[in-house]
C-alpha cells in the first residue's frame, strides 16, 4: 500500500475536529510556554552564544523542543496562523544558530562538556536526540515546502552517517529513533546512506558478546559527569540566587512492585532493557522499555517496507503476535512496570502497576501502521484504532492543557492530569500523531482504496486520473458511516472496508444494495480480553461513478472482557467496553461508592448520550447487584475533573 499525506486528507469529524482544533489552538501553545518556562529553549540560546544562565533539565530534554517543533510543523498543514508560523521560523533560526558547523546538535555536550561526543550512548540519548531533530526538520520541510529546516536536518544526518556508518554495536543508539528518523528523511531526500545507516543501526543491535562490561562503564561515567554538572550548578547559584527557585515538575506516581530495582538491574544487564539482547531477526518477544522497543519494531517495519526483507518479517509478525496475545492491557496500553517503563513477563498485567506510557502507545501506533502498510491485514489497523481512542489519547485532556505520563487502569489517588512533567517525552508526541491523524485513515495503490478507520474526512486520489471520496462516521459512539465516492469518471477498482474486531455483526450496502458479510472468526482468548485479530477488511471490487455510496451499520453492544485465567487479580472481575471504547467507573460519576469492592449486574448496563458531560459522550449507565447506580465513561476522558479515583476492571 502507499501511504497518504496528511495534506490529502482533511478532517471533519464530528468526535475527532474539535480535539484536533483543540490541539492547534491550545496545546501547541501551552506546550511551548511550558518548554520555555522549564529552560528548554533557553537551553539552546545559551549553547548558540546568546544568552548566559544554567542549562536545565534532562541531558535530552533537546528531544521535547524538537518535537514541539515537528508537532508545530504537522499542525500548521491544516491549522495555519501567524502565531505559529512565527515560533516555528525563530526557533529554527535559533536551531540553525546553535548547531554546530559539522551538524552536532546536543546542549548537554555543547554546554557542560564541549568537545566530547558520542559518549554513553545506550544511556545519555545523543542519537535519539539527533533523530527528533531529524524528524522535525523533514516535518517542517513538508509543511512549508522551505528549505531551512530539512537543513538542519541533512546536516546532523550527514554528520552521523560519517560517524556511524561502520561502527560496531557498541556505538548503536541506546534509546531507539534515529532509525525512523533516517528513514523519513531518506524517503524525502532519495539519499540511501540514510535508509543504509538506519539498517546498520537496526542490524548491529543484540551482537555485543559483553554488553553489561560497557553498561557497567557507561553507567559510571553517567554518574560522574552528573555530578560535575550539579557541582556547576551550584556554582552557578551562588552567582546567580535568584535562579535558586526553580525547578523542574514532577512526574505522576507510580505504584511499583517490591522487586522493580532488582528487575531493572536484571533487565538492562542482560540487554533487554534496551533491546540490546539479541539480532533484531531474532527479538521475538517484547521485552525492555515499552516506548523503545515499539520504536524499534516500528523502525524495522519502515525498513521492510522501504526494502523488503524476508528475514524481517517473521520477527515483526511473532513480536506482535506475544504481545497482543500477553503482553498488552485491554486499553491497548504497553508496559506493566513502572521501574523499567516497560514489559512484564507473559500475563503480567496489574491495573494499578501499569506503567502504559502515552508514548508507548503511540509507538504501538506507529509500528501498527507499518505493519498494516505491508501486510494489508485490517488487524494492524484495528489496534491502531484500539490505541487511538483508548492508551494513547488518555495522554491528553480536553482543554489541551492538562496531560497524562502514566496511565494505570486502576488508580486510589495521586494520579492526575498536570500541565507539564520534568520528562515531558508524551505531551508534544500525541500532538504530532493527532495532528497527522489523517495519513492513517485510507491507502491506496493502483487500483486498490483501503478504509483503515472510519474518521469523517475527505480524501483525493490519483486513482482512475481523480477520485475523491468523503467520508462520515458516528464513530465512536455510534456504529453508522457513509461513503461517498465521486471519480471524475467512471472507474473500476477495489474497496476494502475493514470490518472493526469489535463489532460482531455489520451491514454494509453499495448504493442501497446490501452486500454478503463473511462471519467473524475466533481466536484463543488473549491476556486481557481485547483482540484485533479478528478484524478484516471486506473487499467490494466493481466500477464506481460519481455520487456511489457505501453505508456500514457497525453492531455496537455492550461487551464484557474478562482476563485470561493466568493474569493474576483478576478472577470475577470484568472491563466494559462499547464499540472501539473502553470505559471506566471514576469516583466523581459514582459518589459514595466503593470503585473496587461494588459487583456490577452486567444485565443492568445501558448505553446512552450525555450531550453536556466531557464534551459530549456517551455513557453507559448500571447498577451494582444491591441497586447502587453506577455510571461508566470512556477511559480516555477519565481525570479531567480534577483528581479522582478510577477503576476498569470491576466485579461481577
């Protein structure tokens, strides 16, 4: 399949417009005040010369400027405005002016150590900072078709492939990123060095015979170099008492298990913390951080698909497979604990442990994309949607001024939507991914439209010289969508319309004609009761003319999931979900009644529309078996009044 731009794409829908609107009015802006407030951006200025003061935060908080800038970039192709034309041009002036003449671009080093590069990299995120840089300077090209910020990003890419090109494992990025960076760029440029280093990147991964002896290194070193910078720092301060007040927010609270250092210590010794424990051919279970290895997996997608490799796939398709299977919480969200920030072991699945980072489940999106790309099977992009609604778009509030890092399905207390964190990784990347919400919609090759998610959008296509299509969903709350087809003339080609996993039963008609449904095919349960491969795309080949139309009538009941046998807590207990939503009890809904002790009567739930509550929802309302009423909403909108309690698995 060939991929859309976004630029092809215009969104109308009514679930979707508003957040979308939300995300270009709001939270790019706040997103910005807040990296200015945090020293982020003065980061920059003082490694360019032009301001003095103390550099703050992570050694790669460069990587959320970059994102900001590529999240600004996607945002401006449908939301355009003075106001952010003029920030994206001054801070890539200012990017231009910190960067060094050879194409280095790292505060960390450019401050605090001048002259040393490349050092720790499985831990200080050099490369993985390159590569955000990478990718807003091909997004800014894209947006603005100007050359200045694809210069930026040539000039980094062109200095690592001089450095890295024939380098051994130990000099492969800790952090993975760069690699999908080195594609887009390659695919925009026609430069292979840049596809030839992302797979050098990807091949040299897991062949290190003694990878802890460097980590151990790497790890002192760390260590030492953070010292000298806080011993700066208070040098600094006694200069400059006014800047003692600040610092950076904090993150929210994670509940963690007893033995997570130890787990930690284990993991990324042996290698797979950082997906550093085997050939990439050979990684068939997700393991280590959750974000790191979906960007990998997503990276090595991008590769197959750009040049097919057969020796890839197996790995990508077995990968996914262990994880949807017993890897992954009913949200979609990836990652059970909260010291690695990533994987368990199989059925490892606690709702109050889960870690489920927002930007897990974005590079769970990412690598889902890829993976529907190549293999044209619908259950990628069924658990591309699953993740959309649910794990990834939890990460932000309604007023695009409030966020999620962390995103347990069970929370007592503590756990609330903030404005920014010291690690602000999530923020800035769900805005990016919603703002080219559209290139996930459809596909196309020759003679071939795919319908990956029904998002109400309009589309232009080169199929058959012109054909647009228009598309209105009710999705998510209602199961109908209308397609519309106008070809400038007549055309005969395949439309393949993906029947979602959870919709049991859909009618589907061709101009008022209905048209056979094949029936929904069953798996082994997974770990937590959500399962996107039953989805499949339903293919209608014919010839089209101007003003067919395509209706979909999705069944859309209520489904109560239960947990496999082997995830531990969870006997009794069921999530409820509704069409591509899961939902949730939050205590604010349900006042004087005991989230995790209340039984629900299954028979009790109905669905209905709440027009006037979190923008306009629809909630299912219940009773518990002694005649309490309960009300549930989706998960994604829970802690947007403040901070609550929530649960998703509920007895019955």
């Amino acid at each position: 399949m060939q991929e859309l731009s976004s630029r092809q794409v215009s969104i109308h829908d009514p679930f979707w417009a508003p957040r979308l609107e939300t995300n270009a009015r709001v939270a790019i802006f706040h997103q910005w005040e807040q990296l200015e407030a945090s020293g982020c951006i003065d980061n920059f200025r003082i490694a360019a010369g032009e301001k003095d003061g103390f550099r703050e935060g992570w050694f790669f908080a460069d990587s959320d400027a970059y994102k900001w800038l590529d999240a600004a970039a996607r945002i401006s192709v449908h939301h355009p405005g003075p106001e952010l034309a003029a920030r994206m041009d001054a801070f890539v002036a200012l990017l231009a002016r910190a960067q060094s003449d050879d194409g280095y671009l790292f505060t960390y080093n450019q401050i605090h150590f001048p002259g040393v590069r490349w050092t720790n990299l499985q831990i200080e995120h050099e490369l993985y900072c390159h590569g955000h840089l990478i990718e807003a300077g091909v997004s800014h090209h894209e947006a603005t078709g100007r050359p200045d910020g694809l210069a930026l990003a040539r000039r980094a890419a062109d200095l690592l492939v001089r450095e890295f090109v024939d380098k051994g494992p130990e000099y492969t990025p800790g952090h993975e990123e760069v690699e999908l960076a080195l594609l887009r760029l390659h695919r925009v440029s026609g430069e292979t060095a840049y596809l030839e280093l992302a797979r050098h990147f990807l091949e040299q991964r897991g062949r290190s015979l003694f990878f802890a002896l460097p980590l151990l290194r790497q790890t002192v070193d760390v260590a030492r170099r953070g010292n000298f910078v806080r011993r700066q720092r208070q040098v600094y301060l006694k200069a400059h008492p006014e800047h003692a007040g600040f610092q950076l927010p904090p993150r929210n609270p994670a509940k963690e298990p007893p033995t997570s250092a130890l787990r930690w210590l284990f993991s990324a010794f042996s290698g797979k913390y950082f997906q550093q424990h085997a050939p990439i051919r050979e990684q068939t279970v997700p393991v280590g951080h959750a974000v790191r290895f979906g960007y990998l997996e997503a990276a090595a997608a991008r590769l197959h698909r750009l040049r097919p490799d057969a020796g890839l796939l197996p790995a990508l398709e077995q990968s996914w497979e262990r994880m949807v299977t017993r890897r992954m919480y009913v949200t979609g969200g990836l990652g059970s604990l909260p010291g690695l920030e990533g994987f368990g072991q199989d059925y490892e699945l606690d709702p109050e442990y889960a870690y489920a980072e927002t930007c897990a489940a974005l590079a769970g999106m990412l690598w889902n994309w890829e993976m529907a790309l190549i293999t044209a099977e619908a259950k990628y992009s069924d658990l591309l949607e699953w993740q959309l609604y649910n794990a990834a778009s939890a990460g932000m509030g309604l007023g695009g001024d409030r966020y999620l890092y962390n995103n347990p399905l069970a929370c007592r207390g503590g756990v609330t939507r903030l404005p920014w964190y010291d690690v602000p990784c999530c923020p800035s990347n769900l805005s990016r991914v919603w703002a080219d919400m559209g290139k996930y919609v459809y596909s196309a090759d020759g003679e071939n439209l795919w319908i990956h998610q029904y998002i109400g959008s309009r589309a232009a296509f080169a199929a058959g010289g012109s054909l647009e299509v228009e598309l209105d969903s009710g999705l998510p709350f209602t199961g109908s969508a209308t397609l519309k087809l106008n070809p400038k003339t007549e055309v005969e080609l395949s439309l393949h319309l993906r029947l979602p996993s959870w919709s049991a039963a859909t009618r589907i008609t061709v101009n008022g004609a209905p048209v056979a449904v094949p029936p929904i095919l069953t798996f082994e349960p997974t770990a937590q009761g959500c399962d996107p491969r039953p989805a499949r795309f339903l293919s209608v080949r014919r010839i089209w003319s101007p003003g067919d139309t395509v209706e979909l009538a999705f069944a859309m009941p209520i489904s109560l999931h239960r947990a496999h046998p082997k995830v531990r807590g969870h006997k009794g207990k069921v999530a409820v979900t509704r069409g591509p939503l899961v939902y949730c009890l939050e205590s604010v809904d349900n006042p004087g009644v005991d989230l995790f002790a209340c039984h629900l009567d299954p028979a009790s739930l109905r669905a209905e529309p709440a027009p006037e509550l979190l923008g306009g929802i629809h909630i299912l309302h219940g009773a518990s078996v002694d005649g309490r009423p309960l009300t549930f909403i989706p998960y994604a909108l829970w802690a947007n009044r403040g901070e609550s309690q929530m649960n998703v698995w509920v007895k019955v």
